[in-house]
C-alpha cells in the first residue's frame, strides 16, 4: 500500500467530518508491477461515511475488495456503513472471516452434516441475529409483532437464528400465490433518492420464479421451479403511477423469465397499447429462447419493447446439455435471428468456464457469437 497520507487523513476525517458531501478521495492504493489496480476511498457526509472501492476490471475476483475493507479495519475506520462492508465480505472466505474478526465480530463454526447446512450456513457470524429464508412479506411483519418473545419466534416459517451455540432453521417461507395483494414499490422512500434517473426508478417484476432447471443458476433454490405472475392489471397499473410520479418514458422489466407466460405476458402488452397506444413507452425484457416466436415477438414491439435480453449461456451441444439448458443450438440461433427480423436489439448471455468446459467447447461458443452476431453480449 502507498499509504504515506492515509492514516492521518482517514482518522482527520473521523473526528472532524465535514459539513456536506466533499466528493471521494483516494486513501489507499493498490498497485502490482507499478501498474494501478485499484483504491480505497471514503466519501465523507454530514453525520457519516461510505466506503468507495475502485477495481481494474481484470482483477477482479482477486479478493481485493475484500482485503481494502480489512485495510480500512486497521486505519482505525470504525464508522463505515455495515451495508457497504457486506458488500465486500463474502461468506466462507478466510479473508472475509479476518475481516470480520477485526470488526468484532466471531465466526461460528457449523457442523456440515447437518440437515440443511447450506441455509444455515449465514448463521455462522454473530453479526447476524436473525435471517428470513424466501419471500419475506409475511414472515417480517409476525416476526415484528412477536419481537423478542422467542417462543413465538420460533414458531414463524422461513426464519433462521442462533440460540446459544445452535443454529435454528425453520424452513423456506411458503411461497405467496397472489402477488397482487400487494401495494407497488413505494420508490419516494429510496434512500438518496434524487441520484436516480426517472428511467432507473422504472424497474419492475411482473413475476417470481423460473420453471426451467438450469443447473448452474440460483433461481431454482430461491424459488422452485414455480413461477408465479402478477395480473396483467396490476403491472400496468405500476407503469401507470411511475408515469405520472416520475414521467418516465423507459422502463425495464427484470423477471428471470417474462415471456414464460404467454398469456399474462401477451395480456401486459394488449393493456398497454389500450391505455398508452402503440409503442409510447421504450423498455425491454429477459426472455428464454424456448418463448420467442412471431406471436410473442408481435406483441412486444407493438408495446414498445425494442430489447430482447436471451440466455444463451454457450455455443456448445454437449455444454447446453450438461447444464440442462432446455434448448438446442438450432433453436438458440433461430431466435436470435427472428427478434433481430422483428428490429430488436438482442442481447445475449454467455457463460464461460464451467469446470467440465474444454478449450472445444469454448471455441465453439466463440464461434457461434461471430455466426448469429446479436447486438451485444454480456459474457
């Protein structure tokens, strides 16, 4: 580290903090072979301070982040946000555990035997009190009523704590079947609010859920293979108080799967162009290759969408197989160049480096990319 300055400017900063925001400053650097790869800064509010990381895209991955909270630790920073440390420390890693111990907090072993160690294994810091498994709408509200009395804690579903030296896990929360019981997002509570675009507050789910069964993605523990839709009604209704709170003309739809359901999906589009007309709105969808087709595709232009976001993940037969992607090569081509007909931008996922991935393999997905050309590719 160049830290010839940093000390004393980091512990300056802590007991007389500034008045207003004075922008970042790099305290720490981190270079390898005299080329930069990243600092660490704090940013300096009324009362507080966040932590800002910068990172050469290239190293990342490299526990580097993790390693410039724990040098923030030594500086004797002991005022940054929790959040913003969380975001750097991760679970299992014998850094993040050196981290958290000069924090002061202990780390719990945990008997790797047991029924259900994975769920339990967030329970293995002493920063963590309490944890919710699954949708939390219905647990929360009964855990805050029946706070602290743990008698009845214990009884509330999709809740996980410690008592004593144990790990208590209640199970995943039953999945909730009607998502429109629910009021829309509140965005006007955001914290720092008017740092977001209107076009950044107009993000949406239409749904919970993936019902494929790809192996390598998370969507599958979180939720099961059941996906579960909002009406049509309730989501245009969602899109309509964002227009007229925060007059957006963009807005961006982050399902794991939004055209899953025909239906509904084809339901959200029809709505749209009744209560707006044809193509008012500029947004865009995930979407997997199996749901793309002229019917689906007809709809979502006329309703505005002019992005298609497809997962690929590989240009592989034997990969695609392996992972259970639920698709052939041919379909993933063929519909790549049907939404680029229709006038979309298509973009697609690519993964690389699955362990059982050969050099051939890789190759072929290169070579794939360069026969259909999407518009852009997030790999």
């Amino acid at each position: 580290y160049d830290a010839s300055h940093a000390e004393a400017w980091i512990k300056d900063c802590v007991r007389n903090p500034p008045g207003k925001i004075v922008g970042c400053r790099l305290a720490i650097e981190r270079r390898e072979d005299d080329a930069f790869v990243g600092g660490l800064g704090l940013i300096p509010h009324a009362r507080s301070f966040e932590l800002g990381y910068w990172l050469d895209r290239k190293y990342w991955g490299c526990g580097y982040a993790t390693e410039a909270v724990g040098a923030a630790v030594d500086f004797g920073v002991t005022v940054l946000h929790m959040r913003q440390i969380v975001a750097f420390v991760f679970m299992g890693n014998p850094a993040s555990t050196r981290v958290l111990s000069r924090l002061g907090f202990a780390y719990r072993g945990l008997d790797e035997s047991a029924p259900d160690h994975k769920n339990r294994k967030v329970l293995r810091y002493d920063l963590i009190d309490f944890a919710f498994f699954g949708e939390g709408e219905n647990s929360l509200p009964k855990f805050m009523a029946a706070y602290p009395d743990m008698e009845e804690i214990k009884k509330i579903p999709g809740l996980g704590y410690r008592r004593d030296e144990e790990t208590v896990f209640n199970g995943f929360a039953e999945r909730i079947k009607n998502l429109d019981e629910f009021p829309h997002p509140d965005r006007d509570i955001l914290v720092f609010k008017e740092r977001y675009m209107p076009s950044e507050l107009a993000t949406i789910m239409a749904s919970r859920g993936c019902p494929f069964k790809c192996t390598f993605c998370a969507s599958v523990p979180i939720w099961g293979r059941n996906t579960i839709y909002r009406s049509p009604e309730h989501i245009v209704a969602e899109i309509e108080e964002l227009h007229k709170r925060y007059n957006p003309r963009q807005f961006r739809f982050f399902d794991d799967t939004f055209t899953v359901n025909r239906k509904k999906m084809i339901g959200v589009c029809k709505l749209l162009v009744e209560k707006f007309g044809d193509r008012y709105f500029s947004w865009w969808c995930l979407s997997t290759v199996s749901s793309i087709d002229d019917e689906v595709l007809y709809w979502l232009k006329r309703a505005g969408a002019d992005q298609v976001h497809l997962g690929i993940e590989t240009g592989s037969e034997k990969v695609m197989e392996t992972i259970q992607k639920g698709c052939t090569k041919d379909q993933a081509r063929n519909a790549i160049l049907l939404a680029k007909k229709y006038g979309f931008w298509v973009n697609t996922f690519f993964i690389t480096g699955f362990p059982f991935e050969e050099e051939a393999d890789i190759r072929e997905t290169m070579e794939f990319v360069k026969e259909v050309q999407p518009d852009s590719v997030n790999l």
